[in-house]
C-alpha cells in the first residue's frame, strides 16, 4: 500500500527530501548545517507518547472503522462536491491516495509527504471514514441504493443548502482535537485536485478520561443521549448496521443532521417538563416508570388519575417502534459555535446514524417525531446529508473499490 | 459566599424548586409523578465520575486559578463589552455573580439556579480567569495602570476590532469540552444583563493523556511552543508574572492575540527552511546547536563558513533579551477554523501571555518581533486585546473587590 507512483506526481524519495530538506534561499549554509543536526536530534530522542496517545484502531478489515469504534471525544465531519472534471479513474486515483493517507496517520504514522510529520505521532484512536453521495456513485457508474439522496421533506426541517447533501464524507474523530486538526489538513490537502469543501461540522462529547468508559454521553439539554443503542459486537448490531447488497456488502449508510438546540428556550421550561418531553429522568436517564437508565420504559404505565406516566407525545415513546426492523446505530456529537451580541449559545447535536437501509429503518422513526415530539418545540433540523458507506479494505486495496475497481 | 440576595431576582429556594419542578402545561398529573420518581432516582444511583474528570482546581487565593495552573486541553476566551447602564454598583453585582458561579462551577457543582446541573458534575480541572479592560477600571472609579489599553501599533498588525479589545475577559478552561461548554453558557447567562459578547476565541492543546505532562506544546505549524517559559511555583515564575502595585497586587496582566497562521505557505517550505526560521528542530525543538529541547541556545555558534547558526532572523534569537526584565510567561492555545470552498485551513495561535507589567516585559518583546523575524512571513496577529487581571480572592470575597469593595 505505498507504492509511491499511486500518488500523483511523488516519487518515493519525495518524504526524505522533504523532512531533510534543500535551503531555503539565502540561508543555504546554515541549512546544510541544520540537516544533519535534525537526523541527529531524531536518533538521539525517540520521545514515546504515553499509553492513551499512542491508541490505535486498526484500519483495515471487513468494515471501515469509526463506526463499530467507541465514539472518541472529536468529530469533524466535513463534506466535499466534486470537482466537474472528476471522472471515475479520477475518483479511483483519489480514493487510493485518501485511503493510504488514513491508513498511516490512523496508525501514529505521517501521510506520504506529510507536512507536519509531528503532529501525526499521537493518533488518539484516531478514525478515518468514508462516505460517498448519489453523484459519487453515478460517476463511479455503480448502482446507487433507492435510499442515497436527499431524505424526504420533514415538517420540522429548516435545512439549509450549505450544511446539507455533498459528494463525499470525511468523518475524522480522535481523542485528540490536534490529531483531528493535523488529519483533516492531511487529507483535505490531498483531495486539493478533486473536490472542494462544501461543508464541515466539528463536534465533541466527553474527553476521555473525563467520564466511565460506556457511559452513555449527555447533550447540551443536559439529556442522557443514545441510551437505546445496538452494541458493537453484538449480532444486533451487525443486522442494524451492516448492508448485505451488492457493493456495499459490508458497508453500511450514514444520515448526518445537524439540529439546532435552542437552549435559551429550553432553559424556561422546568424540570419535570423537560423530563415529560424527553420520557426520560435528567439525573441518570432512566425512563419515567424506571429507576435506571437501561430500564425498559412501561408506556402502558398510567398515574393515579390515569395519564400515561410516559406521554404520548414524548421522544422516547415517538421514537420506539413495534417493528424490530426500525432501529438505527446513533453515534453523535454536540456542537457549540459561539455567538457575538445578546446570543448566549449556537449549540446543537451533529445527529449521526448508521443503518444498512435509511428508508426501512431511519425514515420511518424519523417521520413518527416529525408528527409529534414535545423535543421539536425546542429543536430544528439546519443540516441534512445522507452517505453509502463503502466496506474496509485489506491491506493493498482501498476503500470505495467495490465500486471503482 | 451562598448568600442568594447577591443574585438578583434569585431566592434561595429557587435552584430546589427548578429541580423539583412544578408542572409544565397540560401534563401536570404525570409531572407530578414524575418529580417524585425523580427524587428517587437521584437518591438510588450516584455516579461518581473517575479521577481526571473529578479533579478540580482551588478556586479561592491570594492569585487567580488558570494562570499557574498546567494548562488545560480547551480554553475559551470571552471579550464583553459593558452595557451602558453597567455603573460601579452593577460592576459589582456583576462580579460577585460571576465570582460566585465560578467559585462552584469549578468545584463541579452546578451554577445557583444552574439548567443543567448534570453538566456541571464533572470538573475536569475547570478554572475561569476574569480579566477587566480600560473601561471597566473608569467604570469602577480606580486608577488604570498605563499598559492598560491598546497596545502600540506593529507593522505586522492586520487587527480586526471584532477580534480586539474589550472591557472583561472570562478565560475558561478545562480538560474536557462539554465543560467548557457548560461553564460559558452559565457565566454568559449570569452577564446578560450588564454585558454583551464583542469576541468569542475558542482553542485546544493536546489532550490530557495524549502525551507526558510536562510536554511542551506544539502549534499547528508542527513547532514546538513555549519552551522558554518561568515555571509556575518558582520565584522566577513569581517576579515575572505577579503584580505588586496597587489594586493590582497579586494580579498580573494577560494579553490575547490572535494569530493567523498560513499553512498552505509554511507547506511550500521546506525543513531546514523551517528550522531557520524558527532557530529549533521540529523534531524535538532543540535549538540549533543543541540536542535537547530546553538546551540554552549558542547564538555566538557559527557555520564552517562563518554563519551563525541560529540566523539572525530566527524567531528564538529575536524573542530573546539580554534584560532579564524582559520576560513573559506564555499560555496559549491553538485553533483551526473550518473553511469551505478551495481553503484547506483558518488556523493560528490564540497567543496568550502573563506578565505583570506589559510595557516593560512584552513591548520589547513584540518590538523586535515587528521588526525581523522571519516567522512574520506565514503569520499575522488579526486579533489583539489587553487586560488587567486582579487578584484572587478569599472565600466570602469576590474577584475585582480590591477595585470595587
């Protein structure tokens, strides 16, 4: 996977060139000098990072990773339009050269001609994924699934162009926002002669360390959030997540919204309403009529005077179905931009969702909330795309091949 | 310090009856129930959080936290402009909230009145820093020592307003981001009416545990930043950064800049070019005639043919005085924007410094900077901001008291 003439224009001499370097002009002598002193520095001290820094998740396999992985503290996800001139060995040579890039800086490795090889010796567990859109798969001649594009209109969307659909996905998470900032330069650099950025969301939950390992992350409400969630390993999880079909077998699809949380609004409502709304207890999550978090809610549970315990009209009981076949892997991340002037927060949650079919698992949970969730009073979609997600590759290949090669 | 009086419109029953709730509209049976269950769902299940999001800074002393402290993996710097109507007695209003919402925040326990006081239960190693600006100091009727202002123009300036000055900072950080996250919007909250928000920086280090503590930072430009600097604890560290004059005393000065930093240039050079310019290896940021990180410097060294090795232009040999008077204790914090279209990156160094008198330590500093360094040419300061940051203050006390009590 590094053979150097994959990468356009760079020979396999480029990175010893580049970290040893020719002078800079006027200053020829005393760079000549600085060379040699570098290779010694670098002999002299290896500097190990400790354990968490040093955490790898493995790149190659049957499915990309990033997905199954537990959710590190940063996300970046930033989408890209391809360029017009993008035809479909373009996309290969592009996918080849990205593919190459994560699987070495995912490892604590600089990419090929890494600009800042430094700054890639702390991966943090980092995780590269890829998604692809409708154009990319039409480009790429492959038959798109019925459900990758633009999902159906929702009541509550106020979506706007610019924070939705594209070309191609880059989901980029680490424990680590250097790493994710030094990755994202990286890649990005690399796809300079295929595609622009159309948009990017950056996200956060917990650092590591900061919370028990499985906790479930809160929201900025303050909300236990992504209780009801297939597990990694699990034979649930892999039936929820992975597609069978055709060159997405191993793949799986991504729905990412950005939905914006007015917490000045939600900040006025008290407590026990903000618990009605949601059907969960803030303290620790656990439904209305349970004690803790796993708990399964009662929704035929009533009160003394007869009212369901857990309403009609709250997100816990909208979004649960009947139909086992309805469920989705949500793997998400809070935002918060900072606004100037009387604004006090932009907040909101980067709303991500991995299932092997958008329309026989996502739409159909998403159309029951757009009719009545107590939690729209407060919430509105500002941003929507929708991915296939190709499968891993093996060491040699790359990732979107099933589709390209 | 609990006295609920000191908050506006606030009694002291308030923050129980927002846990407790009373019902929202149209759900009160089942709220009721609800609030109950709460009670003890709270009661059945603490959950203590492990030790690095459980650590906490002493918020109460002689100096304020987040200066000393090992600095934070995330920090945000909030300018505020005061309203019109904010006179003497506001100011103190004003800061005895802040100094008491601070005083818990960082302790981890909820804001009075907090909204989401889950939020609030995990510290990791919270500080909030407050700093005042000219006008603040007119407000309060005190006497502004003279650095506080504007400082002199530099020709490598390119201010932006938005991006400069301002009548209190709030510096908040912490080793995790949903914390930082809750501690601004609390602080924000608590400032509406006496403030508005002129700029909103947010920055990020390493996290805690990617490398060895005691690791020197890296800027996105892959250098090493901020080898030169006092250690906290010494009396070195002492002299250069505490104030003794006046209200001031026990206080020091911050000055924030922002500093756009050009990746896509600094790309285009190569190595050696770099380690000139900086007068270290990126490797492990030796000086140039050293091996080892905090080597001192041989600025007398010279090449076979009679260069100095560290070039005259370097950042290191222009930074450096011969006055020990001369000196700053630096803190500062990396971003990186996320551009869309061709931009690959909007990234730099929130430059943060403590010094107790700005004149006198970081003007000649800067001034030689103006002049040559050779860093100028991949970087520019669009932000710049000085602030006066009073002492700490005892329990029962508030930050600001020696200008307001």
């Amino acid at each position: 996977m590094s053979a150097p003439d994959r990468r356009t224009g760079r020979s396999g001499s480029t990175r010893r060139q580049f970290l040893l370097g020719g002078a800079v002009a006027g200053v020829g002598a005393a760079a000549a000098v600085g060379g040699d002193a570098a290779l010694r520095a670098v002999a002299a001290e290896p500097a190990p990072a400790p354990p968490h820094g040093e955490g790898t998740v493995p790149f190659f396999g049957p499915h990309q990773a990033g997905i199954a992985t537990d959710a590190q503290a940063h996300g970046l996800f930033v989408a890209l339009d391809l360029l017009d001139g993008t035809d479909r060995p373009a996309l290969t040579r592009m996918m080849r050269i990205l593919t190459d890039d994560a699987a070495r800086l995912t490892q604590g490795e600089p990419a090929l001609a890494d600009s800042e090889p430094e700054l890639a010796a702390a991966p943090a567990h980092l995780t590269v994924t890829f998604g692809v859109g409708p154009r990319f798969v039409d480009r790429a001649r492959g038959r798109a699934p019925d459900w990758l594009g633009p999902l159906p209109a929702f009541g509550v969307d106020r979506l706007r162009p610019e924070l939705s659909d594209g070309d191609l996905l880059l989901q980029i998470a680490a424990d680590d926002p250097l790493t994710v900032a030094h990755a994202a330069r990286m890649l990005l650099k690399d796809t300079r002669s295929f595609a622009t950025v159309r948009w990017s969301q950056q996200g956060f939950r917990r650092a590591h360390g900061t919370v028990r390992p499985g906790t479930t992350m809160r929201n900025l409400f303050g909300q236990v959030d992504g209780t009801v969630n297939p597990v990694p390993g699990t034979p649930d999880f892999d039936e929820v997540v992975w597609s069978t079909r055709d060159w997405l077998a191993g793949g799986t699809s991504v729905v990412v919204r950005r939905i914006g949380m007015d917490l000045d609004r939600w900040d006025r409502l008290d407590r026990s309403g903000r618990e009605q709304s949601v059907g969960r207890y803030l303290s620790n999550g656990a439904p209305l009529t349970g004690t803790r978090e796993h708990d399964e809610p009662d929704f035929a549970a009533t009160t003394e005077i007869g009212f369901p315990v857990i309403p009609e009209f709250s997100h816990v009981r909208r979004a649960r179905s009947e139909d086992p076949a309805e469920r989705i892997f949500r793997r998400s991340y809070n935002y918060d931009d900072r606004p100037v002037g009387d604004g006090i927060s932009l907040s909101g949650l980067i709303f991500v969702s991995y299932q092997a079919d958008v329309d026989r698992q996502f739409v159909p949970i998403q159309r029951r909330l757009d009719r009545l969730d107590l939690l729209n009073e407060w919430t509105v979609p500002v941003g929507s795309a929708v991915f296939a997600v190709p499968p891993g590759c093996a060491e040699g290949g790359f990732v979107g091949e099933t589709l390209l090669a």
